[in-house]
C-alpha cells in the first residue's frame, strides 16, 4: 500500500511492535486464503464491515483496495448505501463520505 495513505499512528504501531505488526500481516494473509472470495469480493465484504463498524481509516483504506482489486467506484459507493437498512441512515451516510474521500484521492 502507498505509504502516503498511512496514518502517522498505524506507522509508530509497525515500528514500536513489530512482531505484532508481523503477526496481524499473517493473520490478514491467513484469512484472505481461508475461503472461496476473490480479491475484489473480499474488500467489498471488508468495506461493508468497517462501514457498519463505523471505523473511518478502515473503510477509506478498504475501498482503495476495492478499487485496486477491480471494483469499480459504483460498487464500492453501493456497498456503502446498502448500510442504510442494517446500520442506519447516519453510518450509512458516513460511509459514503469516506468511500468519496477515497474515490477522490483515486
């Protein structure tokens, strides 16, 4: 990932605990190989999550990655509209303000 996406404090985390970076590395890797999703249905479903769970850098980072693994920014402004009916109008709507912050620096 381009390093200029990466926050300050995601940095000083790989630097000060660099076995747990290493550790959280291999899990991510682990879980992406675990089952049957492609690369570009994986960060859709990735996306979807950090949207419901409201986590503003996840979502920003998964949607680039979305679009990196061939989604297109319809998709991915889908994904974030179909958390209306699950998560509620106010994170559906956060979302889409950090799935269009990533759509703008693409």
């Amino acid at each position: 990932m381009d390093a200029e996406h990466l926050p300050d404090v995601y940095l000083d985390f790989r630097e000060d605990f660099p076995t747990v970076a290493v550790a959280l590395d291999t899990l991510g890797q682990a879980t992406d190989k675990a089952g049957p999703l492609d690369e570009r249905t994986a960060r859709l479903v990735k996306l979807g999550l950090a949207i419901g769970a409201a986590s503003q850098g996840a979502a920003r980072s998964n949607a680039r990655k979305a679009l990196a693994a061939g989604a297109s920014p319809e998709e991915v402004r889908h994904v974030a509209l179909l958390a209306i009916a699950t998560c509620g109008f106010p994170t559906a709507i956060a979302g889409l303000s950090w799935v269009h912050d990533a759509l703008a620096k693409e």
